[in-house]
C-alpha cells in the first residue's frame, strides 16, 4: 500500500473508533494536514450524527464548512469529546511531534481542551526517538533571532520556515539536530523562552490513542 492509502484507511478507523462517541450534542475536535483532510471527508458522511465541529485551522475550518459541517469557536463549546488529528512524528508513548502544517498552536489548544485524542497516522510516523523530524516552534516575529540563539544552546539548529505565517500571524523555526530522550522537559525548556508560543513537543499532554496505518492493518496504540 501507498502512504496515501495508509493515511486513507486509518482516516477511515477513525470514523469507526469515535462513532460510538458521536451524539445529537457531540462536539468533534479537528486537526491539520493531509491525513486530518481525509479524516474530514470521512465525517462529512455521518454529520447527520453529531453537533458540530472545532477546527485547529483556518484550512480545516473551510473544508469542514464546505462539507457543510459546522464549525465552533472553542470558546462557544463546553466540552470537546474527541480530538482527531495527525501527526510527524510519535514515539512508543504517543509523545508527538507536530506542527509541519504551521498549525502547531491551535492543535495544542484543542488537544488540551478535549476528552480523548487520537492521533492517526501512517507506519512511517512512528520513531523510537523524537526528533528526526525537525521540531516546529511558533514565534513571535520580533523575537525570532533572540529564540533562535536560545534554540542554539539547547543544543538545536533552528532553521527559519521562509513565507509562513501561521494563522495567528506568527512565525515558525524548525529545529534540527535534536535527539529528544526527555520529550516532557524539553517541551517545558522550549516554552520558558521568551517569544515562544508554542513548540510542536506534545508530551506534557500526548495523544490517548494511536491509529497507526499500517501494510498489516490498523494498529492501535494506547
Ligand atoms: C500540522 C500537523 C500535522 O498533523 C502533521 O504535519 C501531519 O501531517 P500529515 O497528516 O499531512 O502527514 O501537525 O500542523
């Protein structure tokens, strides 16, 4: 199987792991990137069974809504009951790393808010140790170089993603070189530097379940 045919039947598990979860009063939360759009596409068939959605992206937001989804601001929802959303990189925790779309803030937002998160993700995204893939960090503009240098002494290479600007008009660096063994406090060090907003670590708060994609079928991580 393709990678895109990995990421279509572990959309497709999905659906079938919250379906259970989805009532008249249901708030569905909803990630980024390509295996999240084919997640997307899978709920448009059953948006009959629930209430709405909140999205962690304004590319999301827009598809859900020309699925004829509803889209909620966070703020407007009491509870969101599942969390559903890709990532780049998971360790054998379901410590993540995310953030290749830029979306990175908004995902962690909604993944701090909701229930229950499941990642879904094909066989490739699954590391023994975070960090192959270079770790996205959301900063503030006029901080950039000040992060930077501090990334630096970290013992990373931050790289600056040219033409970005994330939906909250902010930009991203994309650290590598980082062999992350203490995925939660270096969640934490990265945070505590100032003009950071977020960094794409999800450790302090990891996925719940794991739909891994692979040539065997749907593995299911807990
Ligand atoms: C976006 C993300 C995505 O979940 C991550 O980049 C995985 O994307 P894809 O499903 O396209 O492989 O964190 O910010």
């Amino acid at each position: 199987m393709t990678q895109d045919e990995l990421k279509q039947a572990v959309a497709e598990a999905a659906i079938e792991h919250i379906l259970p979860m989805l009532q008249a009063d249901t708030i569905v939360g909803v990630g980024t990137g390509s295996t999240a759009n084919l997640f997307i596409d899978e709920l448009a068939k059953h948006k009959h069974r629930f209430d709405g959605t909140v999205a962690s992206s304004e590319a999301s937001a827009q598809r859900l809504k020309g699925h004829g989804i509803p889209v909620y601001s966070l703020n407007a929802v009491n509870e969101v009951r599942v969390y559903i959303d890709g990532a780049d990189e998971s360790d054998h925790h379901l410590n993540l790393i995310k953030g290749g779309g830029a979306a990175l803030t908004r995902e962690k937002i909604v993944a701090a808010c909701s229930d229950l998160f499941v990642c879904i993700a094909d066989e490739s995204k699954l590391v023994d140790v975070l960090g192959a893939f270079p770790l996205p960090i959301e900063v503030i503009p006029m901080a950039r170089g000040h992060v930077a240098r501090e990334l630096v002494k970290l013992g990373g290479t931050p790289v600056y993603r040219a033409n970005v600007i994330t939906d909250n008009g902010n930009q991203i660096l994309d650290v590598h070189n980082l062999d992350i063994l203490d995925p939660v406090a270096l969640e934490q060090s990265i945070n505590n530097i100032v003009g950071v907003v977020t960094n794409g670590l999800f450790a302090a708060r990891p996925a719940d379940v794991l739909l891994l994609g692979t040539k065997d079928g749907i593995k299911t991580l807990e």
